[in-house]
C-alpha cells in the first residue's frame, strides 16, 4: 500500500480532560484527573516527536484542539504542550488554529497562552441558555457565564469565535431553542454549530431517557427548531454550509471541511484518530487507545494502534457519504482526481434517479442534496450504497 506524500495534512490534539463531564458526552473525557496533566502533556509531545521520525516533521494546514476541555488546562501546560508540538508539526503561515473552550473555565491567562501560541479560532459550547436545560446536560455554566467568557476573548484579540448549541434537549420547547439562538446571535460570532441531541449509549442523559425520567421532544417539534434555525440564521447574514454548521462568510471551519472533503490528518493525544490517504483513493486509518495505559504503551513502547484499511470501494461511498453533508456537494472534478473514474461510472443510474425524485440537484460540477433530501439524508445514502 502506497501512502500519498502528506503536503496539506491536518492537526487534531485530544485532551481529555474536564471540570465535570457533561451527562450526554461519551467522547474520551474525565473530571478528577488533573493530577496527569503534567505527564500526559509530555506524553502528547512525544508521540509528536515519535510521529515526525515515521511521517517526517511537516507544516500542518489547520490545528484543531478538542476534547474534553482544552481551556481546563492550565496555561503554562497549555503553552507547554503547543510549543512542544509543534517543534514537529507547526502550523503552515495562515493556518487556521482552533481551540475549544469552555465558559466557566476561561481565564485571561489562559487566552493570552493560547493567542501566544498562533491560536486565531476559538470554539465555544454554549449549548444553551435556559438553567433547567443546561442541568439536564450537565453542563457548568450559565449564559451569563457564557457572555462574559465571549467578551473576555474578544478583549483578548480573539475575531473569529464558533458557538455551539444544541437542539432536542429533554424538556427543551421550540421557544426555548429560539431563546438559545437569539442569546447567540446577541453575542455576534462569526460562526455557529447547530446540533441535533444524539443520546449516546453510556451516558448518564441516555440512561435517564430509557428510564422515562426525560422525554425528548417529539419528531415535529425537532424538525420545526431545525427549521426555525435556517429561517433566523440566514435572516442574520449566516451562510448553511453544512447540516449542522452556520458562517459569516468566509469564516467556515477549514479544519471540518477538511474531515468532509477527506483530507489527511494526524490525530495525537488519548483516542485520537488519524487519517493517511493511499494512491488508489482509499486510506489507512490509526485510532490510538481510549485507555490511558494503553495510550502510554504506544507512545512509550510504540506499541500497535488500532488500524483499519479503507479500500478504494469504500472510499468511493465515503466521499459521496461526507461531502453531501456540505451544501455546496460532491465536486465531480476532486472524485475523478481521487479514483481515476467519473462519478457517473458507479453512481450515474442512482444520482439521476434521486435528482428525478427532487432529492439531489447538480449544477456547476457539484451533485448536492435538495432540502427535501437533507431531510431524508440517510435514505439517499441507503440508496447510494452499493
């Protein structure tokens, strides 16, 4: 299997730890651990280095710094755990560098840490503003917290700031939600993230929805607060780029589209996930341990991280799967590039059928999802499957 030489890869660092887990997380997160932080920041560093002497050190095009609760680190670690990095992996000149944070864990300190380092994006969990609903998801703070942590990053030289907010919630009605996204928008990011709740097994909230101690809303009242979402955002001057994600223009995420777009990227960090792409259009995936002395083995002992092969096959579906969540669609030009063939050569019979039925449009070499189709997108990927 032949790797393609990575000249445009992207950074993702995994910290996973938190002030308080919220009740409907199930990434790879704990509270109580601060303890580690010293040794796992170390320990992230190394497997930079040991990622550099297999890949070669390389300029990344984004860094994106998830967890978890990066802003719940503290600031001479953060600074730390940054500069080490990316002694082997730094950010390209204009990439783009995103850091999440948490209202209620943001300091001043911290900001000025991050923004030292390169750090131009922030990416802030809002969720919602109504107390009851925020206690439903476990989360620590109010909005006020949530305004003031805002004011705080623009004060700290901060322009480009993604909210991130969440409908469906038990016990959330469609006035709340436009509650949630008129406080938002009274906050003027320039980009924000829109979900639908998905109760993940494991989790305290989905434990207490299989008990009947929360309802969801029902499905009409869900479908309304996505709709009110694209009537008010786009009233605001925000462009829908993709399902769930909302931007002034030019500020969409370029590390996200990355992800839908399939480009390669280096995950380090506890349950990290990196992507290689291969000449045959498909690509090699490595997902490092979830379990912390797991984790230190691979990076210590270079142990085996968890691999998967992607065959061309598969990637053919996955790029249809991916970038049809994007408004703008699947470029029938980077296909062609990826595979050597034409989209139309496996998908024609299938993408003319669903653009009959008014589910896809094409256009401008781009096939892409109708509004009815977004709806329905996981039927048109059943369809498209092979």
């Amino acid at each position: 299997m032949t790797m393609i030489p990575e000249a445009s890869m992207q950074l993702y660092l995994h910290l996973p730890f938190c002030r308080r887990k919220c009740r409907y997380c199930d990434f790879a997160s704990w509270s109580g651990r601060e303890a580690r932080m010293p040794d796992y920041v170390r320990r992230v560093i190394r497997e930079a280095q040991r990622r550099a002497e297999s890949l070669g050190p390389q300029p990344v095009a984004t860094v994106f710094v998830g967890g978890g609760t990066p802003s719940a680190l503290p600031p001479d670690l953060t600074t730390e755990l940054l500069r080490g990095v990316f002694r082997f992996f730094p950010p390209e000149e204009g990439a783009e560098f995103t850091v999440e944070a948490n209202p209620g864990t943001l300091t001043p300190t911290w900001l000025e840490a991050v923004r030292a380092a390169g750090c131009n994006r922030l990416s802030m969990g809002l969720q919602a503003t109504q107390p009851e609903l925020l206690e439903t998801l476990g989360r620590i703070h109010t909005a006020e917290d949530a305004a003031a942590s805002v004011r705080m990053a623009r004060e700290a030289g901060f322009d480009n700031l993604n909210l991130d907010l969440i409908f469906g919630i038990p016990g959330q009605t469609r006035a709340m939600w436009r509650e949630s996204l008129d406080f938002a928008l009274s906050l003027a990011p320039e980009h924000l993230s829109c979900y639908g709740l998905i109760p993940e097994e494991g989790t305290p909230l989905k434990a207490d929805l299989d008990a009947g101690r929360l309802v969801l809303p029902d499905e009409d009242e869900e479908r309304a607060m996505y709709d009110d979402t694209l009537r008010v955002l786009a009233k605001a001057g925000f462009v829908q780029y993709e399902i769930s994600n909302f931007a002034k223009p030019g500020r969409e995420c370029r590390h996200n589209i990355g992800y839908w777009t399939r480009k390669p990227y280096l995950g380090l960090g506890l349950a990290a996930a990196s992507c290689f792409l291969t000449e045959d259009g498909g690509c090699l995936r490595e997902t490092n341990p979830a379990d912390w002395e797991d984790y230190a083995r691979v990076v210590d002992e270079k142990a085996s991280r968890e691999a998967e092969t992607v065959p061309p096959e598969d990637a053919r579906f996955e790029t249809l799967m991916l970038g049809l969540r994007m408004t703008r669609g699947v470029s029938e030009k980077d296909y062609e590039s990826t595979f050597g063939e034409s989209i139309s050569v496996r998908y024609g019979s299938k993408l003319e059928s669903l653009r009959q039925r008014g589910l896809l449009e094409h256009g401008n070499g781009f096939w892409r999802l109708t509004r009815r189709g977004m709806d329905i997108q996981n039927s048109v990927l059943v369809e498209l499957m092979d």
